[in-house]
C-alpha cells in the first residue's frame, strides 16, 4: 500500500502576551481560521490520516484541533514531545514509527522546513515552499514501502499549500 505523509507546520500563533512560554503559545485568530480552512481543504482533497503524530506544543495541538472537525474519522493526535522544534533527523525517526498508511506530522520551523525538502525528490511548483510559512502543508507519496524505510528523497510531492492561497 502506498505511503502518504501530510506534513503541516502550524498556524500562526500569538504574541501578544510576551510572558507566555513560547511552549504554551495559543494560535491567534487568523491561526484559528487557517487551520479551519486547512482541514477543509484536506478533506475535499480525500487527504485524510490514519494517525497523526503532533508536537505537544499548544499552538500544534491547536491546530489539528482546527482542522480535525472536517475529516471524517479524525484520529486522535498521538503527542510526541520530541517533535516541539525537532531538526530533520528526529522527524525522521518519528514517520519511521508510524503505522498509519497515511500519517500527518505536525511540527515547528525550521526543523518541519528543513524536513519537508529532504524528503522530497524534487520542490513542489511552489515559491511558498522554500519559506514553509505558518500553515504551510506538503502531501507527500513514498510508495509501497514500509515506514521504517522511509529516507531522505524518497517522496513525491502529491500537492502543496499554504492557508493564504485558501482564503477566496
């Protein structure tokens, strides 16, 4: 069975109380409305997870809260703390536990940035891409290999998008 990643970096996330830990940043309200429109895309794209492994951070967490409402059968996130402000590496080794034929990553840059052009065999026919802003999210195909395979270009980039180019 082919392998599919969806790898989101968060949405964008408040600043406007500087006491807060950077750990415990809320989403701000365009935060809150990308990732509704993120799930809204995914779903009317089919691109929908089996398992979804998430940073602890609360403005990851809070976006999958956004977007988990428009897919049906949502799974729960499985948090991995290891994913707050990963590198490429531990990204890796996280997917290479996954068990999902389609698995979704939600992450911080510059780790998720650096990952997402790792992966691929080539950049997706985005100049967002090499920026990977707040929101940013990559479906990627691996083919039928087994997660503990996956490598560094090793997927093709399926689509790409960031929440600005869905809001109409």
């Amino acid at each position: 069975m082919t392998k599919r990643l969806i790898l989101i970096r968060h949405a964008k996330s408040a600043w406007d109380d500087p006491l807060i830990p950077d750990h415990d940043r809320p989403l701000n309200p365009r935060g809150e409305g990308a990732a509704r429109d993120l799930g809204q895309w995914l779903a009317s794209r089919g691109y929908l997870p089996g398992e979804v492994l998430c940073s602890d951070a609360l403005r990851t967490r809070a976006t999958w809260d956004g977007i988990a409402p428009f897919l049906p059968n949502a799974p729960a996130p499985v948090l991995k703390p290891a994913l707050y402000h990963a590198g490429s590496d531990v990204m890796l080794a996280v997917l290479r536990h996954a068990t999902a034929d389609t698995v979704c990553i939600l992450g911080h840059n510059p780790g998720i940035a650096e990952f997402a052009h790792r992966l691929v065999k080539h950049p997706p026919l985005s100049t967002e891409f090499q920026k990977y802003p707040t929101g940013a999210t990559l479906v990627a195909d691996f083919g039928d290999i087994a997660w503990a395979d996956a490598g560094y270009g090793m997927a093709e980039p399926a689509d790409f998008i960031v929440p600005r180019e869905l809001v109409g």
